[in-house]
C-alpha cells in the first residue's frame, strides 16, 4: 500500500474506498483538499478551476455548488457530456474527485439569507437518488455538509449518512460535518461540531469526519479541533479540518498559522474553501498551505507529477 503522499493518478484510478482512507492515513497529517466551483467563471479562461488548484498542489478536488441534475463545469471541452464531467475532471487532474451534497432536517429552515445564484437546488440536496446519482457520474467520495444559509443540521446530516451507509454500502468515502454554522445559529461556535457529534457521524457510518480548522470560527481554538480529532481517532476515524470561512481568500501569513494549528491539532487533510476571489482559493494560499504541512519536496512533487504516470 502507498501513501497518498507517493500516489499518482494510475494509483488513484485503481484504489478502492478502503485503500484510499488507508493511503491517507499513512500519509500523517499532509494532504490538502482543495474545494471548487465549476458553475462560476473559471479563472483562467480555458482551463477548469479544478485543474489549476491541481497545479498548485491540491492532492484532493471537491466540488461545490455541483447539482447532479444540472451540472455546470466551465472550462472543460464543449464536447463533454454533463454526465461523465466528474470522470473528465478525474482525468484531466490525475486527482481523486468527491462533490459536497447538503441534508436538511424537516421543518427546520435556516436563520440567515443566503446569496441568491448559491441557494439548493434539488441536485444538490442530500438525498439518496442524488447520491447514487454522484457514485454514477464517478464520484470518489461525498461531504454531507452545507454551504452558507442553506439550514443544514447535524442531525440532519446523521440521519443521511445512516441511509447512505445501508443504501451505498463501500461504493465511496462518506465525510460529515459542518465547516461553519450553515444558517443555523443554535449550532454556531463550538456548538458547530461536539465531541456527541463525532461520536453520532461515527456510528451512522461516516469515515472521515470534517469540522472547522482552528481560528476559522468564533470560539474555535486549536485546543479544541485537537480534541475531537484524538475523540474521532480513538472512534477509528479520519479527520478533515476546513476553512470554510472565505480566509482561503486571506493573506498568506493568516494562511500560514491556519496550517501550522491544524497540523497541531493532528488532523488527517486539511480543506481549504472555494471563496478567494470566487470559485476556488486564492492559487499562492493553496501553495503555500502545502509547503507548511508537507514541505516543498511533496508539494512540489504533487505539482510536477504528470497526469499519465
């Protein structure tokens, strides 16, 4: 078994959903996944976001704001099919590719206004057709999460990943859990993620379990991202800290300190969000987080490895 750390995309495309959890967990701390948006103006014109948050060293692409029913993806060949744009991303970054699919819990709506052209549509909602959907199009794994004022509750998304688990079997890698509060103001701060949470995405069958990175959120300290981290780990759980706050869009110095308290806090990837200018982070921040957790020799290596090895 390799590390992620050493994989190229021939290892990627040959991994089952247990050999991927375990290539990242041999890897300790030092894989970056980089989240995307395919339904805004890429940045480089003819080239997808997701390829160039590859070139900068992302070893994992998530893709945001993606609706199974409709999928966007600007930047890629006019002559590729809306269904196989998952595979195509996969092929064109050498990288393993998951999509974000956002639960809601009956009668429960969110407190805060979203921005308009970001609000769910039904290919984006957790639900199971959706999900078998994401498996289908090639998906390698899915975050049950929710984006700003889309109302997503935790328990919302333990009740999903049940159902998932039952219905999808090992098919993908589940991640659950919430990188700020998601328009519900009841689980805002500390209260976005508790160690009951852990201890409830566990046992509904996620494998990794995401929550925010240190200094993200108001409350959210080094101390105590450390603290469910060693909780998920002692469950037999990875762990995925986030920046889900727009600071991926930050100066490379807060960027830096983010790094270093989530590699402190022993985490097993570290996500950075989609908001530099808007649809991915900010290309030198997903650099230079890299070169903090791994050093250049990996993150350099990452960069330069062809997608045809």
């Amino acid at each position: 078994m390799k590390r992620f750390l050493n994989c190229n995309a021939s290892d990627f495309e040959k991994m089952t959903k247990s050999e991927l959890i375990e290539s990242i967990a041999a890897s300790e701390g030092r894989i970056v996944v980089c989240e995307t948006i395919g339904a805004v103006p890429q940045m480089l014109g003819d080239v997808t976001n997701a390829e160039f948050a590859a070139s900068m060293g992302a070893d994992i692409i998530l893709l945001n704001i993606f609706d199974v029913n409709n999928p966007v993806m600007h930047g890629l060949p006019a002559d590729v099919k809306p269904e196989d744009y998952i595979r195509k991303i996969k092929e064109l970054t050498g990288r393993p590719v998951g999509l974000n699919l956002e639960p809601l819990e009956e009668g429960v709506a969110s407190t805060v206004e979203t921005d308009e052209w970001a609000g769910l549509s039904s290919g984006r909602a957790g639900t199971l057709e959706n999900a078998k959907k994401a498996v289908e199009m090639g998906a390698d794994f899915i975050v049950l999460t929710g984006n700003p004022g889309i109302g997503v509750t935790n328990k919302a998304i333990t009740d999903t990943l049940k159902l998932y688990r039952k219905e999808l079997g090992d098919s993908v890698v589940l991640i659950a859990g919430k990188m700020h509060a998601a328009g519900i103001l009841g689980e805002a701060g500390e209260k976005i993620i508790t160690r009951n949470d852990v201890k409830e995405f566990s046992e509904a069958g996620a494998d990794i379990i995401l929550m925010p990175a240190p200094g993200t959120v108001p409350g959210i300290t080094m101390e105590y991202i450390r603290g469910l981290v060693s909780y998920a780990h002692e469950l037999g759980k990875l762990t995925l800290t986030s920046i889900g706050t727009s600071q991926e869009g930050a100066d490379v110095s807060t960027i830096k300190n983010i790094a270093l308290m989530c590699k402190m806090a022993g985490t097993d990837l570290h996500h950075l969000g989609d908001s530099g200018y808007m649809g991915m982070a900010l290309p030198e921040n997903i650099f230079e987080y890299g070169k903090v957790i791994r050093g250049v020799r990996h993150t350099y290596h990452r960069m330069a490895a062809s997608i045809k090895r």
